[in-house]
C-alpha cells in the first residue's frame, strides 16, 4: 500500500513539476512564481518559492487524502503534516487584532417579598365608645375617664384633636387625615388606616414652623415645653399621596420653637407606610427613655424617602428590630446625640435594608456626635439591592 502511496504523490509531482516551462531556468520559475504573488521586489522570491511549495504539499495532501477516503484508509503523513501546521500555544496571538473581553452578564437583584400589610383588629373591649363623626369623636376623648378606648367607625375623619391623656384611638374601617395628639401622654393609636390626601388643609396649617416638615401625627404643636411621652403607634396604615412629599413625615413628635426636650417612650410597632414622604418618623428633642421600632415595613419597591427615621438632639436609646426598609436617599436611620450627659444604648437588629435606587446613598445607619461609653450594636442585618456599606457610619465624638 505504501507503495501505491508513493506512486500518486510522485505521479502529482511530476504533474506539479511539469507545470513549468522547460525552457525556464530556476531562477525564472522562482520569479514566476513571485509575480503570481504580485511580489515587485526579487529579494521576496524565495519566500513566494517556500509559500508555492507550501500550497503545492497542502494541494497533494488533499488529493491523497480524498483518494484514501475512498478505500477508508487514514492519510499515513497526517500527523506530521497537521503537527507542522499546528501553531505554537506560547505564541502570542495577532497584537493588531486585539481579544474582546465578555461582557459580563449583570445578575438581576433579588428582593425579599415585602411583607402583608397589618391586620386591623376587629376585637374591641365591651366599655368600648364607638363615635361616627369629628365633632363627636373629640367630644368622646374630652370626656373620657382614665384608660378610656375610643373606636371611630366607619367614615371620613380629616383631623382628631387629642385633649386628653391616657386614652386609646382605635378604629372600626375608618381613615383618617390628621391626629395631633397636642403634646398629651399615655396614648394608644392602634388599627388606624391615615390617608394624607384627605389632610392636605390641615398639614399645611399645622406646619412645623421650625423644620419646614408637616406631619400627620404631632407629639405636640405648641412652643411651650409638653412632655408627650408613652405613645403607642400599633397596626396603622400610612398611605395616600401628600400635598408636598418633600416635606411630609406621617409620625413626628417636636415643638415649633425647637427648644424644649419632651418626647420619650415612643413605640411604632406593626404599621406600614406606603406614601412618600420626606422621613417616615421624626423624633426631635427626646428625653431619656426608649424609642422602639419594631416590625414595620416602610416603603416598597418604588416608595422612596430621604429615608426611614431621623431622630434629632436624641437623649434616648433606641431599639430598632425586625423592619423592612426600601428605597431610601439618604440615610436610612439617622439620629444626633447632644444634650444628654448619661449613656446611650443603640441596638439595630434583625432589619432587612432593601435598596432599589441606583446611586442613593448606601448608608443605612448614621449616628452623629455618640460617645465611646454608648453602646452600639448591630447585628442580624440584611442588605439588599444597591447597598455596600453594610455596616453603616458611625460618627463618635
């Protein structure tokens, strides 16, 4: 068989070969060959000879393998010619084609699911005072006893002055714009559904002369110092569209002068807050005692704030727990220390921190002008989204 073999590939050659003039010297094949690569310079015969030669193996290499294919035999010079042929992995590849990196693929955030909206209570003690209208739920409150609980049927409430202490607010499918609870104490709002749109005359009336901020519910609207401590803010809704979001806060506990320290003890438990609004909470002033902010949700995938609360001049510790924050711009909790001489505990727990707007601010805690002997601590947090600074800012003096 090799035999055979050898006799086509000298067959071909000769074939090859007799394709030049015999009349034609070397030197003039090699410039033949040069001129059919349009080579105008002699230097480069040599070269054109070595690519002739070259094309003409790969041109009888071809031939002899179609011939054995015939007979299913395999080429016997394959391995050497295709391991000539094969190029060096050392070898740099063309610089003037340079490699395009892949486009990295970009993973699609994934979000927790934001969590059901709280369940009004539909259960009401049996002493319960059920009022309809404004005039009689105000009538109610100044003429409740002590620990009196007070449930707004159904109906349209623009704004309830609280006159008295130690009361509670509850509500039977009712809205509500506005509740100024006008600096007074131990008082329970629970179940209420707050709709800023039906308070727009109202918040712009009550607005907060000092912060420029309105609110849908005051810890007190007067200069002079009123202590509204012991405030339970449980399983209300906070929606609708505000007359300026920009300055909108739904919960804010302050006085217009900005002078007096007053508000402590101050629970927002189980609410969520769908509307955009500036802060959702607002604390300013407190005195020593407890801020607690437990399983709340605020915000959603499109609902943004400056962010969740910002507590000014804050004298109290705070407790904040279980809460799914979304889409914030600034800072998600903020709070200034000053004033107070003793101690302060800051836990932050347990919190899921969803950020959903690109290039906001991804600080989720900030604490301003806390000393070395308050105790910070964080811990159990989620992050998602756009959020890098996981652990937050903490700024001591």
């Amino acid at each position: 068989m090799k035999k055979i073999l050898a006799l086509i590939i000298a067959i071909v050659m000769t074939f090859s070969i007799a394709a030049v003039p015999a009349s034609a010297s070397v030197s003039d094949a090699a410039q033949n060959v040069a001129d059919s690569y349009n080579v105008g310079d002699y230097e480069a015969t040599i070269d054109n000879t070595f690519i002739f030669v070259r094309e003409l193996a790969e041109a009888i290499h071809s031939l002899v393998g179609g011939i054995l294919a015939v007979f299913d035999k395999e080429c016997p010079f394959c391995e050497k010619i295709h391991g000539a042929d094969a190029e060096d992995p050392s070898e740099p590849s063309d610089p003037t084609v340079p490699e395009e990196p892949d486009e990295p693929v970009k993973p699609e955030p994934i979000y927790p699911e934001i969590p059901a909206l709280p369940v009004k209570p539909v259960v009401h003690p049996e002493d319960a005072i059920y009022v309809s209208t404004v005039e009689g739920a105000e009538e109610a409150i100044a003429n409740a006893a002590k620990g009196a609980y007070i449930v707004l049927a159904d109906g349209l409430y623009d704004e309830i002055v609280v006159t008295k202490s130690n009361i509670t607010i509850a509500a039977d499918n009712s809205v509500v714009g506005f509740i100024n609870l006008n600096g007074k104490s131990n008082v329970t709002i629970v179940g209420v559904t707050f709709d800023a749109a039906y308070a727009e005359e109202v918040i712009a009336a009550n607005k907060n002369s000092g912060t420029g901020l309105y609110a849908n519910i005051v810890g007190t609207q007067t200069p002079v110092k009123a202590n509204a401590h012991d405030i339970v803010i449980k399983d209300c809704l906070f929606t609708g569209t505000p007359v300026n979001a920009g300055k909108y806060t739904p919960i804010s506990f302050q006085d217009k002068s900005r002078t007096s320290a007053h508000a402590y003890n101050v629970t927002v438990e189980g609410c969520a807050f769908t509307t955009s609004s500036y802060y959702y909470i607002y604390l300013n002033y407190l005195q020593a005692g407890t801020i607690a902010v437990k399983n709340n949700v605020f915000g959603g995938m499109e609902t943004t704030s400056s962010g969740m609360m910002w507590l000014s001049s804050n004298g109290s510790n705070l407790d904040i727990q279980d809460n799914f924050v979304f889409a914030w711009k600034d800072t998600a909790i903020g709070t200034s220390r000053s004033g107070a001489s003793y101690d302060i505990s800051v836990t932050v727990s347990n919190n899921a921190f969803i950020q959903t707007v690109e290039g906001a601010n991804d600080i989720y805690l900030f604490l301003r002008s806390y000393k070395d002997t308050d105790t910070i601590t964080t811990e159990g947090n989620t992050c998602y989204g756009t959020i890098t600074g996981a652990a937050g800012a903490v700024e001591k003096e």
